[in-house]
C-alpha cells in the first residue's frame, strides 16, 4: 500500500473513532445516541453499518497505531 493511500485510510479510521468516542460520550452524558439519531432516521441498517465501520476503524488503529504515530515512532527509535 503506497503512503497516500495509508495516510487517507488512517485519516479516515481517525474521524470514525473520533465520531464513535463523541457518540458514547454523548450517550454516557446524556442517554443520546448520536449516530443512530442522525442514520438510524434513514435507515436502521445504515447506523449499523456505522457502527461496524468504527470499530473496523478501531481495530485497525489499534493495530497499526506503532508504526503510524510520530510519538511512538520517535520512542521506538530512542531506545534503539
């Protein structure tokens, strides 16, 4: 994968987890689901698509998170 395409696939895992924390903080708060509020209206399958795409994105950050962010890059390389 070239580093275009991996810099828009982690960009795009970065909003869904963002929007996946922002919705559980919100439901946590307040008993509002954001997500199934704004697509769940359309469509019940959509907000579960949704749901499934967060934690596609979870788990791919997750897993990618050593090797893509700066910070534990910079510490990966101070303790060679």
């Amino acid at each position: 994968m070239n580093s275009k395409t991996k810099k828009w696939l982690h960009m795009i895992a970065f909003i869904l987890v963002i929007i996946g924390g922002v919705n559980w903080g919100l439901f946590g708060l307040f008993t509002f689901d954001f997500v199934e509020t704004v697509f769940g209206s359309w469509s019940p399958t959509l907000a579960e698509v949704i749901y499934t795409l967060i934690g596609i994105a979870a788990v791919y950050l997750a897993i990618t998170h050593v090797t893509e962010c700066r910070v534990c890059a910079k510490k990966q390389e101070a303790a060679k």
